[in-house]
C-alpha cells in the first residue's frame, strides 16, 4: 500500500483489494483502488483523486449494511474506517465518522450520556449509523444528530447544523457529500441506569438474530404498519438456501453466509424472497442493504 502526497492531506492507496475482507458479509471481489484517508481533509484528497482521474467511486464504511460485487464495475472505495477519534463535552459527544458505533455507546455509557441505548449491539460506525438513520422501534440515531462535518462531493469542507437536515426511515441527510463527523445531544443520566438498559436491549436482540453468523444486518425495510422478517416467516421461507446463501433460521430478514456465498447468490435470493411475499401477502418489499457494484 502506497501513500499519497501531502502531510496533512495524506491518503493511503492499495491496488486490487479485495472487499470480502472488508464487510461483514465476507463477499465480494476485488476493486482497482482502494484508498483509506487519514482524516477529513484526506477525504478531500481522495475525492480530488477519484475526480482528477475519471474513477467511480464507492464511500465504505464499517461495511455492516453492504453488498459488494463478485467482480465491482465500480473502480474505487473510499474506506473511512481510520477517522477514528470521540470528544465528550457537556450533554454533547463528537466522533469521528469511522469509529466503531460499539466504542461510540459505550463511551456514551461511561460517560453518563443516555440516548444511544437502541444502538446496542448495533455493527457499523458512527458516521455509517447517521448515512442510514441506524435505529429500531426504540429510536434512531437521526433523533439525536446535532451537526455533521461533511466534505461534498466537489471537494468543499462543511459543517452543518440540525436545521439544515432531514433524516427518514432508513435515510440520512445527504446523497452526495461524505460524513467526516457527527456531534450527537444526548441526555444526562446515571451510568448504571444507562448499561441497566443497554443490557435488556441486547439481551433481547442476542436471543433473536444470528449475531454468531456472517450477514449484512436487515435484508428489508419493514413496510408500513408490517414487519418484513414476519412476512418473509409466514411465506415459508425461513433456511431457504440459494447456493451458500440462507434466509436466517433465526430472524427471518436476515441473509446469512454459510461459509462459501457469492454476491450472485445474495442478489438472487433476495429477488426470490420479493417474489414469494408479493405472491403470498402482496406486499413489496425494499432492500435496506446497499449493492456496491
């Protein structure tokens, strides 16, 4: 792996690498470019790389929601899981965007901030948790988000405030800039109280999806006033196998990889489930995994 010029503004390039080590899926084949910054303005320099060059791009974070490609058209991914750093002021928590969401609530815990208990146990990072509106029937961490540092698309560096952002189901804020940071307004309370909490969240969450398995965390978004994994259940497709591929015997919206999975089988399996719960309970369901193609 070979470093970009530029003290402040260095990035880290490897060539060929491969994304099934990448994400928790343990799937996906090789890109032409992988760049790793070391900081916001690293990202800048990444995109102004990507720009300059013609390169598709890819922005990968803890790669807990992601699907990759067997073999990626895409030609390079932006991994921003070395922004790592967290600062606690007051009832307010800054981290940096590739800090593991598990560190975040943790550091949230100790520090006597509440807000954050739904996310226990949560995969991904800080700045993929607000990307996607992480969150469940207890919350989102959308609710919580007071600013985030950005870098568009151009290249522009840019904090920006609550009231300029709109987060919904499964959807953060923004399409075309890269969340370098988050501060989050949590609420003062007991630590104690605060891990009692975290600990019934979890407990619960363990005792339903497959946390010892490989997958991509929900496969679908719950459509209104339903819950997907119910209705992929009640379509009988609970251990329905394509190649190494499994609907979850445990939690039903969930694919997992059974050792040998290849994104094809992903992708066909979940055109199977689609089909089967249209055809049993006529509903449409929406993926909640991204494709990296």
């Amino acid at each position: 792996m070979k470093k970009a010029a530029g003290a402040e503004e260095s990035f880290d390039i490897a060539r060929s690498e491969s994304l099934a080590g990448r994400t928790s899926f343990g799937i996906g084949g090789a890109v032409d470019y992988f760049l790793e910054p070391r900081n916001a303005a690293g990202v800048k320099s990444a995109l102004a790389f990507c720009r300059e060059r013609g390169l598709s791009f890819f922005v990968l974070g803890g790669g807990t929601n992601v699907l990759a490609a067997d073999e990626p058209e895409t030609d390079a991914v932006i991994y921003l899981g070395r922004l790592r750093g967290y600062e606690v002021d007051g009832d307010m928590l800054r981290c940096a965007s590739g800090e593991r969401l598990a560190f975040v609530v943790r550091c949230a815990r100790e520090a006597g901030l509440s807000g954050l208990e739904p996310l226990i146990g949560g995969p991904g990072t800080g700045g993929g948790a607000c990307a996607g509106n992480a969150g469940g029937r207890l919350g989102s961490v959308g609710e919580l988000v007071e600013e985030l540092e950005t870098v568009t698309f151009s290249g522009r560096m840019e904090r920006v405030p609550r009231s300029r952002m709109k987060f919904g189901y499964r959807k953060g804020p923004f399409r075309r800039r890269i969340i370098t940071a988050v501060v989050l307004r949590l609420r003062r309370d007991e630590p104690e109280k605060i891990k009692a909490r975290m600990r019934r969240i979890l407990e619960e969450k363990l005792a339903t999806q497959p946390y010892s398995e490989r997958s991509a965390g929900c496969v679908f978004k719950n459509p209104e006033g339903e819950s997907a994994g119910a209705l992929i259940d009640r379509a009988g497709l609970k251990g329905e196998c394509l190649g190494g591929a499994e609907v979850s015997r445990r939690h039903a919206n969930f694919i997992v990889n059974t050792g040998r999975a290849r994104a094809g089988d992903v992708v066909q399996l979940i055109k199977r489930i689609q089909r089967r719960v249209y055809r049993t309970a006529g509903r449409r369901l929406r993926r909640e995994i991204v494709f990296l193609k």
